[in-house]
C-alpha cells in the first residue's frame, strides 16, 4: 500500500499534528526535557488533557493479569481518569478495553507512524480508540515498528500521566523501563504484587522492592495520585474565581446543579452543564475523593445526600 503524505494525512477527521509550542500540546508531557517537539494526533484532542493513568504489563500474561488490567482500567476510567497504554497486545490491550468498556477515554500511544497499526489484531481497537479517545505517535508517517522505537515511546507513555500501574512483567521488560522513565520523571510508580511461583510478577516484585507502592486495589491508586490531580487542575486554570460558601468555585457549582440525584453520564452533564469534557472528567473525580459523589455502574454518576 502506498504511503501517503502528512499533509494528506492531516485531511483526515479528528486527525491533528500538535506543536509544543501551541495550546493543544499536552501539559504533563511539556515538562520533561526531552519531550517530543510535536506529536500527531488521531482521535479527541482534549484527551490530551485529562489527568491520565498508565497502565503497562506483559504481552503474555495470565488470565488473573489480562482481568486486573481490565478491571483496574474500567474502574479508574469510571472515576475520571484517562488510561495511557501502548496498544500492544496483553497487558496493554486489556487496559484499553477496560477504559472504553466504561466510556472512559484512553489514549494509545505508538511506537511507530500513526497511519499504521500493529499489531494488526488491534485494529478494530485502534478505531475505538480513536473515536473516543486518541492514538498518539511522534514519529514520522510510514515509520515502521522498530525494536528501539518503543523505549523512545515508553517516555511519552509515562510522561503523559501522573503515575504508572505495572501489572505482570518479566524481571526484563519494557514494562520496567517504564516504569524506571516514570520514577525520572518525578511520577508515581505502582506495581500489583503476584504469586512467587509466576514469573511475570517479578518485575513487580522488583519495583516494590525499589521503592513503588504496592497496589491492592484501585483505590490504592486514587489516594496516592489525588493530591496530584488538584495541583494539576490549579495549573491547568488561568483565571481565578472566587470560592463561594461551598468551598467549590462557580465551575463545581455548576456541575453539582446538574447532577442532582439520579444517576446520569459525562455525556448529560457536558450538555446540561456547559463545561468542556476534560473539565468534567477532572472535576467528577476530584468531587468522588471529596465525598460528594458517587460513581455507578456504566459510567454513570450522581450526588450523595450528607443528611
């Protein structure tokens, strides 16, 4: 198949090429010294700006590792966060499923030209990806999936999130060298613990060992990154509103009005409450660690009554 041009490319829907030096670049990422100067972009662009979770493993993992990766995305994803994996096939793949299995967005991050796949059994997962989160790549249309592509891609997976969840990984893996980026990078490292006789829980058991929190639950995950997400909230906000009697700004107003009660999704609250999806998101889940909502089952959300 002939390759096409990034200007034809660029024609294509919801398909974006993001400078570091525009307002589309994503902020976490823009910290690091060696980010990417540009990135090309398929799917939602204000994905870009969730506060994000990463969630790595092994390519051949056990089933009980393919169901934590699931459960643990659609749960984080359910609360608000956006899942960063790297499309391939294992750990990663369950991650993404996970995330859209509960309307979340995810973002795959590519170790090779966006206009490709691989590998190719993911590419009915690509397109839902892209429809309702993004694949994300630096590298050039038409470059291929070379073995040192994917450590270069690691950075970017880590440096988009404020912390990474490993789940299985063999002692040497491209897992751990995520992992090792996130700690250099100054983001939080999770590992979930496993059986002593499973060989792809000793890379787990290696970063515990090195300083990453061991991870029960995903709850575990929410504490530790909770104070993150307000100061990367309190960043990301270039007008101060003053704080009514409430304790929330006008914005977190505004969205408990249009909660009320009854359950509803992300979708009824953009339209009720003006405010962009991104907001949303980040707000829905700073709300659920305060205690003033609650997080359903299929992505729905309502208030809790505190009489």
């Amino acid at each position: 198949m002939a390759s096409i041009t990034q200007q034809e490319w660029l024609t294509g829907p919801n398909h974006h090429a993001v400078s570091v030096a525009g307002g589309d670049y994503p902020e976490l990422l823009a910290q690091l010294p060696d980010h990417p100067e540009s990135l090309f972009v398929n799917g939602i662009l204000d994905t870009l700006h969730l506060p994000a979770i990463a969630i790595v493993g092994s390519r051949n993992p056990t089933r009980g590792g393919l169901q934590n990766a699931y459960e643990f995305a659609r749960h984080l994803g359910r609360c608000g966060f956006c899942v960063v994996s790297g499309l391939a096939q294992g750990i990663d793949t369950a991650a993404h499923q996970g995330a859209l299995a509960a309307k979340a967005p995810t973002i795959a991050v590519l170790g090779h030209g966006i206009d490709r796949v691989y590998p190719a059994a993911n590419r009915a997962l690509a397109q839902d990806i892209a429809a309702h989160g993004a694949l994300l790549s630096e590298f050039p249309l038409g470059s291929s999936p070379r073995r040192e592509h994917f450590p270069q891609r690691n950075r970017v997976i880590s440096g988009l999130s404020l912390g990474t969840l490993v789940i299985e990984a063999a002692k040497r893996s491209g897992s751990l060298i995520t992992a090792r980026l996130a700690g250099e990078q100054g983001r939080e490292v999770f590992a979930i613990p496993g059986s002593i006789h499973n060989p792809m829980a000793r890379g787990c058991h290696h970063l515990i060992r090195q300083g990453a929190k061991l991870v029960e639950s995903a709850d575990d995950v929410l504490t530790e990154l909770a104070p993150l997400i307000d100061r990367l909230m309190q960043n990301q906000v270039t007008e101060k509103i003053e704080k009514p009697e409430s304790g929330h700004d006008a914005d977190y107003q505004r969205l408990l009005n249009a909660l009320g009660f009854d359950p509803v999704s992300i979708d009824q609250l953009v339209e009720a409450s003006g405010l962009t999806i991104d907001q949303v998101s980040s707000m829905l889940l700073i709300l659920e660690l305060e205690g003033e909502i609650e997080a359903m089952q299929g992505g729905l959300f309502s208030r809790l009554n505190h009489r």
